[in-house]
C-alpha cells in the first residue's frame, strides 16, 4: 500500500485494513457520498439567466 495514503488514513485508525474493508462495503452498496472538494456534481445544463443580465 502506499505510504503516502496510509498518512491519509492515519488519523482514522491504527488497522488500515479496517477502512479499506469499509470502503470496499460502501463501494459495494451504492454508497459512495462524499463531502471532499474533487467529487462535487455539477449540473449538466445550467440554467441560462433571463435576457438582459448577461446574455444579451
């Protein structure tokens, strides 16, 4: 494993093994939801603003 994402998981527990197995069971049952920077959804089609605001 790498060293570097072992740092990451440190802080969560001593057994990384534990957060990689509760990783995979939420992978596993659809519940991938995170709250970090780098997974935001973004809207396809944003709505486009009323004429004279900025599409003009």
């Amino acid at each position: 494993m790498d060293a570097q994402l072992l740092d990451q998981i440190k802080h969560l527990t001593n057994d990384p093994s534990k957060v990689i197995e509760t990783a995979i069971r939420q992978w596993l049952r659809g519940e991938r939801d995170r709250d970090d920077e780098l997974t935001r959804t973004l809207r396809r089609n944003p709505p486009v603003p009323p004429r004279g605001e900025w599409n003009d």
